[in-house]
C-alpha cells in the first residue's frame, strides 16, 4: 500500500462537492505528497460501544464514553490525485498512524470536531491525538477564499476550535451515561408495555416530545416538528439554540416513536400518544419529565470540563430516582 509518510491527511466535514472545488488547491500546494481525506459523515460516525454485563444492582451507573471499533468507523477515506478522487477500502489507520500532518478541513460545527476528535483518539491514542495540528476553515468555496483559508490557519488550540470541542465532549458524555441507563431502566418499562418494535430504546429527547404530545389531545406532524425546533423549556434556562433537534432528527424521533407503537396516527392523520405509551409514561418517575433537559445541557456544553460533575449528579438522581419507582420491576 502506498502509505509511506510523506502523507498528507485532513479529516473534513466538507461534502463531495465542496472537496472537488478545493481538490486543485490542495494538490498546487502540496506536489508530490499523497493526499488523504478522512470525511467524517453520520454513516460511518463511531457509535457509542455499551457494557451488557453490568449487573442490575450496580445500575445508575457512570463511565466514560467507550465506542465500537471497526473498518467502517474510520470515516470515508479518499485519494486525492490529478486524476481523480478515489475511495480507499483498506488501510485507514496506517494512513493515519504514517502521515507526515494531519490537519482538520472543514466548517467548525462541535458535532464535526468531536468525530475528528474521537477518530485521532481511538486510531493513534490520547497523546498523538492532542498535539496541536492545524485547522482550516474555508468560509465560502470561491478561490479566493479557499487561498486565504490555507494561508491562514488556525490550531486546535483555538479558543473558537477548543470551546466547541468542549461542548462536544460534553454532549458526548451526557449521552452515552443517559442512554446506557436508560437501556436498562427504560427498556424494561417498554418491554412490560408490549412495545411493537422490541429493540426500541427511547431517546432523552423522544422522550421528552412523548410527554408533551401526551399533555394534548392530538398533534399535526408539522406542530410536532415545530414544537421540537422551538423547544422552551420553562424559562429558568436559557432556551437552547437547537431546540431538541434538526428537522431530520425530529423526523428520526417521531418515526421510532411511531414504529415503536409509543405514538399513533388517528383517521385524520395526526398524532396521538397511544395506549402503550400511556401505559409506558405511568411507569416512570415523573422526574423522568425534564423540560429543561435542552437548556441544562447546552449550560452543560459552555461550561466543559467543569460541568462534569454536574452531569455525573444529574444523572444518578435522575436514574435513582427511577430505579426507586420501579423498584418492583427490577430483578
């Protein structure tokens, strides 16, 4: 394999289209270098990796995020040459583990930095993964700018690069402590529920749109969405800019809530909470209702690291809590 470290690696958010614009830029200012691009998209993202092997009497439990290792996981590797734009199916982390740089391209978005973050980490370990690297951040895709990117880089140590990464972690964290809780409290609830899908696990934020659409008789899908994108809370936080989530993810919410049997569509095609999510909400701690759940995590993500240990609070309460209601249900 030709992965000798005269290597020039960037991992990007950036789309197909966008990379073939820069390509000619990239190959002008590095000749003679083999240059990959690692494009860290949701169909190979890491996913989170959970232990089914802790007993039921350790439960709430709290670690730090484990993730899958596999080929696929190491994001949409391409050759950059004259000629063309090449996948390349083997090999990934040598690529990585041989480069001569490794540089971040692309738009600063916390969701794309903590991929690139955990794609380092998990191919070339703590250390190698934390040096400083630099960053390039094209504005728009005119020549001109896409120069003036690359002439002016910033570095991971960027306070805009290093906040944003912050609250990745953060949100990381949060979520894989939440979900492999709630993989045991919840999954029992909907088990005894008789939920229609049996390997459904319900989200913070399904969860959270459950409830409300619960308080209402029925629901039209496009109020559902727009209640999710203009999520509130109770106004003790401040309102998080992204709601409960994107038009795709709300769409992705409503459709496992649907085929779970925890929503329904009446004749009129609106949305109801159905007899199985009734039964489901009636088995939860009313704690498990959290409006403020969105407003709380983004305080979470300004203030990472030091927020850990907030995160770490809520969570066992919120899950001991549970565990207290349903004492009964747990074997």
């Amino acid at each position: 394999m030709d992965i000798s470290n005269n290597s020039i690696v960037f991992v990007s958010s950036l789309t197909n289209y966008q990379l073939a614009i820069i390509k000619p830029h990239l190959l002008q200012r590095w000749p003679g270098f083999n240059i990959y691009v690692f494009r860290i998209i949701p169909k190979y993202r890491f996913v989170f990796d959970y232990d089914n092997n802790v007993h039921p009497a350790f439960f709430p439990v709290i670690k730090y995020p484990v993730y899958t290792s596999t080929v696929k996981n190491y994001g949409l590797v391409l050759h950059i040459t004259n000629e063309s734009i090449k996948v390349k199916r083997h090999g990934a982390v040598n690529i990585l583990k041989n480069a001569h740089t490794i540089s971040y391209l692309g738009h600063l978005w916390y969701s794309s930095l903590i991929d690139y973050d955990i794609l380092l980490n998990e191919c070339l370990g703590f250390h190698e993964a934390n040096k400083e690297r630099l960053v390039i951040v094209p504005e728009v895709f005119t020549n001109q700018a896409i120069e003036y990117a690359l002439e002016n880089p910033i570095t991971t140590k960027n306070p805009e690069f290093y906040k944003l990464l912050n609250a990745g972690m953060a949100k990381r964290f949060f979520d894989y402590n939440y979900n492999i809780n709630s993989l045991h409290f919840f999954t029992i609830c909907l088990r005894k529920t008789g939920v229609i899908k049996k390997d459904y696990s319900i989200s913070k934020y399904s969860l959270q749109l459950l409830y409300e659409l619960s308080k209402r008789r029925s629901t039209s899908i496009g109020k559902a969405i727009f209640m999710a994108q203009n999520w509130k809370g109770s106004g003790t936080y401040q309102a998080s800019v992204f709601g409960i989530g994107n038009p795709n993810s709300i769409g992705s919410i409503l459709k496992g809530l649907l085929d779970s049997g925890l929503l329904q569509k009446n004749k009129t095609e609106r949305l109801i909470v159905s007899e199985i999510g009734k039964s489901f909400l009636q088995m939860l701690d009313p704690g498990c209702r959290d409006i403020d759940l969105p407003g709380k995590l983004q305080l979470w993500q300004e203030n990472w690291p030091y927020s850990r240990n907030e995160i770490e609070k809520y969570i066992t309460n919120y899950f001991n809590n549970q565990k207290k209601f349903m004492a009964d249900s747990i074997d």
